[in-house]
C-alpha cells in the first residue's frame, strides 16, 4: 500500500511549528490564556496615501485548528517579541483548511 | 525669510503659525519626505505641502498667485473613504487658526491676501494598514508678487522681500 502524505499532515504540521514557531499567549473569549506556538509575520508595513507614506504594524499570524478551533474579534494574542497585545481583525482558512490565517490590530490602552 | 521663493515664505510662515495651535499632541511638518514614512507613534499629524501654483496678471505691476496648499492630516484611522473624528477636529482646528491671522509682520496674515478651504478628502489607500488613514484638507492661499519677482511678497504692510 502506497504510503500517503495526508495520513501524516496533522503530525507533520504540529510538528512544524512546534520547531519553527513562534510562541505566543492566546486567550480566548471567557477562557484563560494559554501559550501556543504559532507563525507569525512581525514585518511592519509601509503604505502610500496622499503625499506621506506611513509604516505601522500589520501583523499576520497562522495558527492551527488543533490550538484555536475557533477564532473571534473578542480573542487577544499577546506576542512576546513585541510585548503587544492584539485582536483579530480577519480571520481567514489557510489552503489546507486545518489552520487559520489570523489578521491582528493592536489592542491601544 | 529674506531671499527665499515666495511660495517657501508662506509655508515657512504657515508652519509656524500652525505649529503648537492645532490640537494637543498633533504635530505639524512641512513637506515631509515621502521616503521617510511616519511611524504610529508621530500619529497625529498634519503634513503642509504646496502642490500646484496659478498665476494671473495683478494690474501692470504685479502677479497674484494663487497655491494649493494641501494639509494631509494622518491620524489612527480604522476607517476608509470617510473623513474620521479626529481628521475633522484637527481640520476645524488648522481653519480656525488661519482664520484668526492677522496683519502682524512675521506672521501668515502679513503675506496673504486671502485663504480659503476649497475640499477636504480622505486619502482612500487600501485599508491594508490595520490602524491609519489621511484625510486632506485642501486650501487656496492667494499673495501677490511683482512682476517677474518671485521671492518678493507685496503683503499687507508693504514688501516682504
């Protein structure tokens, strides 16, 4: 029986990003925080308007669905190589459909 | 001031007047780089940039030039294609002020004749910035010059070379 790629594809993306990851602290709505690992994109962003550019954060992270089920505007993400607190903005499926491609804005006191 | 184009007179001028009356917190530059982008933590501001000069004939001696002076105002926006609250406060602030100038010598109201708003538009971008937006508020200043001079403004108490 041919070996499948799929059969694996859970364990290889756990681990994936339990090597290359990032660790972050996600809590969800009414439920303690807890520490994940995730990708995160920490690039800042450069944006044109009129006559001025403006660079602010636009961070994006992907999270598997065994670590957050369910994503929801209320959720913030701490991210430690920031020391900055988030929510998502967007949330989208990444192409497998097992994790999540997380929009986040900064959660300003 | 003494030597300068005309139209560097005005801005200077105009950045003077603005700088520190606008709003508490809100800074204020002046043709600022556009390779030189603000960073959240300059938010808010307001960026003086003169985009257009027109000229007409002002009797047989001299030039009235009429520029487009364009605030672009750039606050923490989540918004697109809307002029925000704190945009527009900042822009009533920036009409109020140039409207309490005066004739005083060193100040914008020596060297203008008249200035007037004429639009104000949100910069629309494509709302990939999380958290930014620009809104432009868009003035007409009107001063005049003499003939073939432009460096010496002919202001409300006389020239202003």
């Amino acid at each position: 029986m041919a070996l499948e790629l799929e059969t694996f594809t859970d364990e290889l993306d756990e681990t994936s990003v339990e090597v290359l990851g990032d660790p972050v602290t996600y809590k969800l709505a009414n439920l303690l925080p807890q520490s994940i690992m995730a990708f995160v994109d920490h690039t800042d962003k450069t944006d044109a308007f009129a006559g001025v550019q403006i660079t602010a954060q636009d961070i994006v992270m992907e999270v598997f669905k065994t670590a957050v089920p369910v994503v929801a505007a209320t959720d913030t993400i701490t991210l430690p190589r920031l020391g900055k607190t988030y929510n998502p903005k967007d949330w989208l499926n990444t192409p497998s459909g097992r994790g999540w491609i997380i929009l986040l804005k900064l959660v300003r006191s | 001031m003494a030597g300068e184009a005309a139209i560097t007179k005005v801005k200077n001028t105009l950045l003077t007047w603005l700088t520190g009356n606008i709003g508490s917190g809100v800074t204020i530059t002046l043709d600022r780089a556009f390779d030189q982008p603000y960073h959240d933590e300059e938010l808010p501001t307001v960026n003086i940039r003169c985009q257009q000069t027109d000229y007409d004939v002002f009797g047989y001696s001299g030039w009235l030039h009429s520029a487009a002076i364009m605030f672009d105002v750039v606050t923490r926006s989540s918004t697109t294609l809307t002029i925000d609250k704190k945009q527009a406060e900042i822009a009533a602030d920036i009409v109020a002020r140039i409207a309490a100038r005066t004739s005083t010598a060193g100040t914008i109201g020596e060297l203008l004749q008249d200035a007037l708003p004429v639009s104000m538009g949100s910069s629309g971008a494509d709302m990939e910035l999380s958290d930014q937006g620009e809104t432009t508020l868009q003035y007409r200043m009107t001063y005049l010059t003499p003939i073939n001079d432009f460096r010496t403004i002919a202001g409300q108490n006389g020239l202003v070379a």
